[in-house]
C-alpha cells in the first residue's frame, strides 16, 4: 500500500543519464566511470535508502543530487530545474533554500550553541535574528531538544549533536533532505532513535529523506531502496535483496 501511495506523489527529483568519472592519477586520458549513467526519480515527501558496498560510489551520488559537485554527464531535475546548469551563485542560493544535509560527523560550529548553529543557515539566506531564532527554537523543539538548545556541542552526547544537525537541515523546510550515513558514528541504541527519528520527522512535516546507509535496519524502516551496483542503481525488493542489506532476524 506505502507503495502506491508513494507512486501518486509528484516527483521532486529525478536524474537522467547520470555519469560521473574521475581520472586516473597518473594516467593520462584514463579515467574511472563511478557511476554509468543513472536514472531514478525521487518523489515528494516519500524516503529512500541508497544501499551498497563500500566504495561504489554511493556517497557521490548523494552529493551529485544535493548539488555539492558535479556530474561528468547527464542531468539532475530538481523541481523543473537543471542544477547542473545553475551557475555557482544560483546554485548556493537554490541549495540554501531547496536542500538540507545531514552527515556522519554533525560538523556542528563548536563556538555556537544548538539554537546558534540551527539558526545559521536562517541568518545566511537574510532572516531577522529574531525570527531565526524563533524557528530555531522550533525545530529544535521537534528533535527532542527544547531544554538543550543553549548547550554547545561539547556538552552534547553523540546522538544530541545529531539531532542539531537533523534539526538545521530541516529549519528552511526543504523540499528533501540528504542523509548519509547519519547513524555512522552512533551506539545502537542512539541510531535506533535518530532512526525513529527521522521517520517521525517525515510523517510530521512531509520532507523528503534521501538515506546513505550501511545500516540494514535504518535502509528497511524506509519506503524504497535502491541498490548501487557496477555504477547504476536499482529498486530492490525486501524480499529480493541480498542477504546483506536484510535487517538481522532474532532466530531465539
């Protein structure tokens, strides 16, 4: 059913023969194709998990769709718009407003606190400080942090400093937010949380979610997964996937 109804959204983003190739350090004219012409559409308020062996490239792509590089080839839809032909300024400017990321490591400025660190990304795109602040507040509010946001992140745990993270990257209300590997550095017990989290944050306020993930469960608790393989992507079925993207079974 989570199916169909996803398959009636509009699409948000979508890539069309998505290439990206490095060079050969060394090597003249020779280069390494990561990714070999990749289509796949993205649609709104839906959340997808990228699953893969380590090194296939799957964190490029994810860059490549939140627009922090650039493809060798193809195009990336994002709302009707080409972004790999917005020039750099535009292109910031659309990536502030359009796009949020949340990584493995939160990259949180040590200085701030939460509230100043999830009000950075409000105060470069023009918002009044007060206003800023009020959102801030707000969606730190919604991670769970209301009685934290005056703590800098040294005085937060692990799984605390993510939540700031997934909280700046939702306080423009973007259309998607790209995540990888967000649970990467975290005991079980706090990626579980982020994991609920994030689904939670999804039903809540209707964001897209784009996953990078190692982490079968996290993958599993989405609506789709794709496989990167060989450098082009494909739906996986639960019940078709490889016995390593399969969240582990209790057989007590």
């Amino acid at each position: 059913m989570a199916e169909v109804v996803a398959a009636t959204r509009p699409v948000l983003l979508e890539t069309r023969a998505l290439r990206k190739a490095y060079a050969v350090p060394g090597r003249a004219n020779e280069t390494i194709e990561v990714l070999r012409g990749i289509d796949l559409q993205i649609r709104r308020g839906e959340m997808v998990s990228i699953v893969g062996q380590s090194g296939v490239g799957k964190s490029t792509l994810l860059q490549i769709l939140g627009t922090l590089d650039h493809p060798t080839g193809g195009e990336v839809i994002h709302d009707g718009i080409d972004t790999v032909k917005l020039p750099p300024a535009k292109l910031a400017a659309f990536r502030n407003a359009k796009i949020g990321f949340v990584f493995q490591f939160h990259h949180l400025l040590a200085e701030f606190s939460a509230l100043e660190n999830v009000m950075l990304p409000l105060l470069i795109a023009g918002q009044k400080p007060k206003l800023a602040e009020q959102a801030a507040s707000e969606y730190l509010t919604h991670v769970g942090l209301g009685a934290r946001m005056r703590h800098k992140p040294g005085e937060l745990s692990g799984g605390e400093a993510q939540r700031v993270a997934v909280a700046r990257a939702l306080v423009r209300r973007p259309d998607v937010v790209f995540a990888d590997e967000p649970t990467g550095n975290l005991d079980t017990r706090t990626s579980d949380e982020i994991h609920a989290l994030l689904v939670e944050l999804n039903g809540r306020l209707g964001t897209a979610f784009v996953v990078v993930t190692h982490n079968v469960k996290l993958a599993w608790m989405l609506e789709r997964h794709l496989l990167l393989a060989d450098g082009v992507v494909r739906e996986l079925r639960t019940d078709e996937a490889p016995e390593e993207f399969l969240p582990k079974r209790d057989h007590t």
